[in-house]
C-alpha cells in the first residue's frame, strides 16, 4: 500500500462533497477513480494532493515504511492538547507557516490538471527544468558566478527533461512556448512535467479529456510505460472507460461523495450499484449493502 | 469601429467619417464656439465646423490607409506578433555591448553639467526599471507602490548620515539591506492576493511610507525634507572647503573648484551599479529562482504543485526589486543633496511602471530603453513643455495598439542537446 484514504470528508460550507471516503492506492498499480459528472472526484484528487484541506478523516502516505499523515503537512488547526505539548505545538506551527501543498508534492505526490495548467509564455523545456527546481543548485552566488557546480546542476537537469521530452514523443516541441503547442502534445507535456519532480505517486486528472481515441490509445500505452518501466504508481480519473478498463488494475468508484464500488475492472463492469450510477436506475438497498461487503 | 478584415466599402467608410465629424463637432462646440470677449460672450460658430472637417477627413483616411499594405502591416500586426520569441544563445553583440559600456564610462568626461545630471536621472530610472521589473515583468506581481523602496533607500541615506552617521559608501549596503527588508514585510500581507487587489494593497503602502516620511517631523524632518551629504572619494570631499581637516577634492589634484566632479563621481558609481545589476538580472533570469519567478506569474497554483515554495518565491522576487529601488534611492539622494516625501508621490510609481509596461514585461534591454527614453524626452521637450504629458499619454496610447507587449519582444533562451 503507497496511499491509505480513511474516512475523508469534504464539506463547503452546508455541501458535503465528500462523506466517509475510504480506499487504498497499491504501489506500483494503476488505480482509476470513476463516476458520474459531480461525484466528487477532482474535490477527492484536491485533498490527495493538497490543494484543498479535507473537513475530516486521514489520508496516509507510506514511504520507506514510513506512515506519514499528509493532512499534517496542510497545516491543521490547533487542538487543545497542543498547549500542553510544545513539541506538537511546535510541530503544528511550523507546519502552519511553511506547510502548504507544495510540501505534498515534494513528498512524492505529484498531479496534473483538468484543465490544462502549464507555463504559457515559457518554452516546453523550461517547463520541466521549473518542475526539478529542488533538485536544482539554487545556490544564488554560484548561480550568478556560473560556478562548475551550477554548470553541473543545470546540465543535469538538461538531459532529465530531454529524456523525458523523448519518451513522450515530444523531442522537436523543446524549444516552442507550451502554450503554442497542440492540445495533445500540451496533455502530455503537463504529465512529464509533474514526473520530473521524481514523484512516486501521479495523480492524473482527465489525461484524455478532449483527445481523439488514436490520442487517447497512445496515452494509455505512455501511462503503462510509467507505471512498468518507471516503478510509478497511478491514481487516476477518466471517463473514457475503453481506456480505464485497459489500463486499470483497481477501480474505485465514486457517486455523491460516496465510494459505491471498488475491485477490478471486471467486477465494476458488472457490479450494479455502478450500473445503477451511471445508467440512472433505481438503486436498490440490497445492492448496495452487497457492494459495501465486498 | 476600425474593422480591419472586412473589404474596403466606400459607403461605410463615409458613414464613419460623418459620425465621428458630428462627435467632434458636439465636443467642441462649447469648447471653442463660445469665446469669451470681456464680459461679453461672442459666438464663434465656424471654428467646430472646421475642427469637425478635419476629423472627418481624418477619419476617412485612417478607414484608406488600414487597407494598404502598409496600414495592414501597422494595425493588424498584433495578432500574428506573438511578443515572445525563442532565440539561441549568441555572442554576436557582445561588441557593441562593450563600445557602449566604454562610451557609458567617458560620457562624463566630454558632457556638460546639464547633460550630466540628465543622464544620472536616467540611469537611476534605469535602475528602478530593472528593480520593478523583476517584481511586474519577471514575477508578475503588480505593484503600484514600488516609489516606497525608492524613498526608503533615499530616507536610508539622508537619515543615516544624520543619526548614524553613515557615509555615502557604507549607505549603499545598509539602504539596500533595509529596502529589501521592507520589501519582504510588503510580501507577507500580500501573499494571497493577486492581480487588481495586490495592486491596491502596493499603492497604499506606498502612500503609507509617503505619509510616515510627511507627518513624522521629529525623525525625517516631515515636509521639511532631510538633507543628504555629498558622497566622497577615499576620503577626499568634493565642497569647496573641506569640513574639519579634510582635504577637498579639487585641492588634492590641483584642480579648480567646480561641482561638476562630484556628479562625475556619482554618475560613474550609478552606470557601475547598473551595468552590475543589468548583469545580475539577466543571470537570474536564467537561474531556478528566476525561471520559478516566471513559473508564478503564469501559474501559481501550477507552481505549488510543482513542489515550489510559492510564498518564498514571491518574497524573494519583493525583497530583490526593492533592493534594486532601495540603491537608486541612494543615488537619488546623493544627487540631489536634499530630500523630501514630495519627490516619491504615486506619479513617480506611475512613471516606473509606465518604464516597465512599455519596455516590454520581462525584457532587460527595452526597459533600459524605456528608461532612456522616458526621462531625456522630457528634457528634449522643455520648450514643448505644456504639451509632455499630451505626448507622453499619446505615446502610450501608440504603443498599446502597435507593440501591446513592450518596445522589443521578450527573449528565450533555447536550450539545446548537449
């Protein structure tokens, strides 16, 4: 298990996006979130990652056989117990000032966008060197002295992103601004942008959203090449189910804020709590309750 | 409206031309049909019929020449001009680059005085050219009170010298330092907040520093002003009598006293500090800090998920333009002797702005240009002088239809296979 969701709940305001969500993300799988338009998927993808903070519940991240809380790294408001505890209190308050979702990222969670969030007016190459900046020697005197060890750095991180650029396909688009680029070729130069921040999770959001099925096809070959060849593991959300079947090993499925299914891709195709959601039938009691035993 | 697509039609065109003929005439029939003649107001019914006449002429030629080739090239430009452009690295100017920096240094030497302290003026907007560019240009963070850091670094020096006793020398540091220092105390309420209401947020902070300098007489010296002392050479000071046993500087060289050597001194530490700065802001802009400063002004929500530190970025991009304004603050002081809160009202932060905005956000050499531009043009049109801004405002009005990103396109680096 790389990532553990435990009874997450989202609320805005009196709108209850998210209730008691649970589900576990396997290392090195691809595991597919689906439902119905308004399911609370991206609500669910912005606590993973940080971007929103959940209303209540736990999401934990395993690393070296580490469990670490990733709602602690937001920022969590102060309980009564932190005043008599300084270190805790410690502990909170620096999380408070300097935690933030970028502190998820540099964990090893990384994400993408549904729509599609790259650095317009910088050029494609530029785009994954802004991705690798921790990596980078930010060290500002070197930096301004062309010291050997910037040259070094920066030379690295050079050939990094022109590997990515040409597994992806992309090679020839390295000096064009990203925002000139063809749809497609910007989808995938925002997925290779979030794996030069080395991540060990990707969280994709619609990757083929707006893609014709040649597109899409291809896509899902990259993907498998992530997920083989570079020990990633996958969290996913798509509606296209020609490609989540395909690509899927774990399905979990969402339908108003509340996980109604999750298994295989086999046992999701005929589960019909799922058919239910999505083809608008009554859904029975019995059904449900069935699901939830699984 | 100007419709440039569309085929040439005769009809429209006149129709046009009538329309704004019959705007024009309405404008200016209280303006110039009535003429005041003691206390008597005579008519004077021919004058908006000519000036509607001119601009139904006008009107007709403007609807002309967007149709040649030529106007096509003018005003269609734009949508094909995508103002970023990606280059390789090349060395082909580093010539010229040096003939200019010699001919910067022995400029002084064959000016007069009144050119002298133009071209100081010009470089210390130079200067805060490149201080604001890179929180608007580079970070895009809009700031409208960017004149604070200017005046801290200026008040640094006069108030230093007076209290601290700090000499033209060591205010450069310690005015840089403090103007940094403010600029990251500026950051931190601003954190959250982008676009139109960061701006709001700058403008009064730079009314607040005004307004501290205006009304704290006991410290600054209020309306009064502070004065600054005049910077010195190791030692050597350039008034005609040295103040407790010093030597002047005219006297040590056998000179005749003039205070032209003092502006002399000033002006070839000021193009040292900007061709330095210059320098330095095109490296950073190459450098991750600089790259993350451009990663936040196209995304910042992009960024954060990137793993970078979005409220360290921004600090460093607001302490780095301040330090840059805090130095031409010093420059400024030292120039002019004496200070007071009347020379960093919003207009100077208007003016700054306009440098940036017009030199093209984010490239280095057209807001040394702008800079240039904008400060000896005044000067060359002293005997136009009621008509500057009229000028000033027309030329910002051209430049916003013909370059509406900046005098000179911004430049990318390409970064090739190795």
């Amino acid at each position: 298990m790389l990532l553990e969701v435990k009874q997450l709940a989202m609320r805005f305001g009196g709108v209850v996006a998210l209730d008691n969500v649970s589900f576990g993300v396997e290392a090195h799988k691809i595991t597919s979130l689906i439902g119905p338009n308004g399911a609370g998927k991206t609500t669910l993808f912005n606590c993973v990652t940080g971007f929103y903070q959940a209303s209540a519940g736990e999401i934990v991240f395993y690393q070296n056989n580490q469990a670490i809380d990733v709602l602690e790294l937001l920022g969590k408001p102060f309980i009564w117990q932190d005043f008599v505890n300084p270190r805790q209190l410690l502990r909170r308050l620096f999380f408070k000032m300097l935690g933030g979702s970028h502190r998820v990222n540099r964990l090893g969670i990384a994400r993408t966008f549904q729509n599609i969030r790259l650095f317009r007016d910088m050029t494609a190459i530029e785009n994954l060197l802004v991705a690798q900046h921790q990596y980078l020697n930010r060290n500002i005197l070197s930096g301004l002295l062309h010291s050997k060890g910037y040259q070094k750095s920066e030379q690295q991180a050079l050939e990094q992103a022109y590997y990515w650029l040409d597994l992806s396909g992309l090679g020839d688009d390295a000096n064009k601004l990203a925002g000139q680029l063809p749809y497609g070729h910007q989808k995938r130069l925002e997925i290779i942008r979030a794996m030069c921040t080395q991540p060990q999770l990707i969280c994709l959001d619609e990757p083929a959203a707006g893609l014709n099925p040649n597109e899409t096809a291809e896509l899902g070959e990259f993907i498998r090449i992530l997920q083989q060849q570079h020990q990633i593991t996958v969290l996913l959300i798509e509606h296209d189910m020609q490609m989540v079947m395909d690509i899927s090993d774990k399905i979990v499925v969402l339908d108003h804020g509340e996980v109604i299914a999750t298994g295989g891709p086999e046992a999701i195709q005929k589960n019909p709590a799922v058919l239910a959601a999505y083809l608008g039938e009554e859904t029975t009691d019995k059904a449900k309750a069935e699901t939830n035993n699984d | 409206m100007l419709d440039v697509d569309a085929d040439f039609s005769t009809k429209q065109t006149i129709l046009d031309a009538i329309l704004a003929a019959l705007i024009a005439w309405l404008f200016f029939l209280p303006i110039t049909g009535v003429l005041l003649d003691g206390y008597a107001v005579q008519s004077a019914w021919h004058q908006p019929f000519v000036l509607a006449l001119i601009v139904f002429y006008a009107r007709c030629l403007i609807a002309i020449i967007v149709h040649t080739d030529l106007g096509k090239r003018l005003f269609v430009g734009k949508g094909h001009y995508a103002g970023v452009e990606v280059v390789d690295k090349t060395n082909a100017h580093w010539h010229w680059l040096l003939v200019i920096v010699a001919i910067g240094f022995v400029f002084p030497f064959f000016s007069s005085k009144y050119w002298l302290t133009v071209a100081i003026l010009a470089l210390i907007y130079v200067l805060l050219g490149l201080g604001l560019n890179v929180v608007v240009g580079l970070a895009g963070l809009l700031d409208l009170g960017f004149v604070a850091f200017y005046a801290v670094g200026a008040y640094s020096y006069a108030l230093g010298s007076e209290y601290l006793g700090l000499g033209f020398w060591t205010a450069l540091p310690f005015a840089a330092v403090l103007a940094a220092s403010f600029g990251a105390i500026l950051g931190f309420p601003v954190l959250r907040m982008h676009g139109d209401y960061l701006a709001i947020v700058t403008l009064g902070f730079g009314e607040i520093i005004r307004l501290i300098l205006n009304n704290w007489t006991a410290f600054t010296g209020g309306p009064n002003g502070a004065s600054a002392p005049l910077p010195t050479l190791f030692g050597l000071e350039f008034s005609r009598r040295a103040k407790q046993g010093g030597t002047p500087f005219h006297d040590y060289f056998g000179l005749d006293y003039s205070t032209i050597y003092r502006y002399i001194l000033i002006y070839l530490v000021l193009f040292l500090v900007v061709c330095v700065m210059t320098m330095v802001v095109v490296r950073l802009r190459q450098m991750p800090i600089g790259r993350a400063w451009e990663a936040l002004r196209e995304d910042e929500t992009a960024c954060r998920s990137l793993g970078i530190n979005h409220v360290v970025v921004k600090l460093s991009a607001f302490s780095m333009g301040a330090m840059v304004g805090g130095l031409a603050g010093v420059f400024f002081a030292a120039y002019q002797g004496f200070i007071n809160p009347s020379s960093f009202t919003f207009f100077e932060s208007a003016l700054i702005l306009a440098i940036v905005v017009l030199g093209g956000l984010g490239s280095v050499v057209g807001v040394i240009i702008a800079a240039v531009v904008l400060t000896i043009l005044p000067e060359l049109l002293r005997e136009f002088s009621d008509y500057r801004v009229l000028i000033f405002g027309m030329s910002m009005v051209l430049m916003m239809i013909w370059r509406p990103r900046g005098l000179l396109p911004q430049r990318r680096q390409a970064f090739r296979r190795t």
